[in-house]
C-alpha cells in the first residue's frame, strides 16, 4: 500500500508566491485572465497593464504570455482607438 505523506508549506512571501505562479502561468491561463478583465469592460490593452501590475509580473515576460489571438485583438483595438493605422496583414504575429 502506498501512503502519501502531506508536508506543510512554509509561509512564502508574496513575491514568493507571484514567482511560483508565474513559473504556472501558461500562455491560455494568462489570455483567460485578460479576457475576464475586458468582459468587465476594460480595453484589452488597459488589462494587460493591471494583470501585470497586480500579479507582479515582469515587462520582460510579457510578451511570451500573450497568445496570437490575443495580439491581434490588441491591435485591432489600437486600430480602433487610432493609436495605429490599419496594416494589410497582421504585424503583430
């Protein structure tokens, strides 16, 4: 019989815990987190800004946890709010 033994965690910090999840944190996790901020009514670019500064995460890894789809629809927005113009093709991807 194989018996498995529960050992407790030691109390981590909060920079701790952020370094942990972040270590978790998958490209599809990271795009749900975004796309539950814009369905309460923040642009997709304003919640990229608040999920990195709310889980602390680093500018630096950004880019790696945001998906095509997701690229795309931060430049249609940006398209939309004029901040660019329209291209024939996606640059973003």
């Amino acid at each position: 019989m194989l018996e498995i033994f529960l050992i407790p965690n030691s109390k981590m910090s909060r920079k701790e815990e952020v370094e942990k999840e972040l270590n978790l944190l998958t490209k599809e996790k990271f795009s749900l987190m975004i796309e539950e901020k814009v369905e309460k009514g923040l642009t997709y670019i304003d919640a990229i800004v608040i999920l990195t500064q709310e889980n602390g995460i680093d500018s630096d890894k950004i880019k790696k946890l945001i998906t095509n789809s997701i690229k795309i629809k931060i430049e249609e927005e940006a398209i939309e709010l004029n901040y660019i113009k329209r291209q024939k093709e996606h640059k973003l991807i």
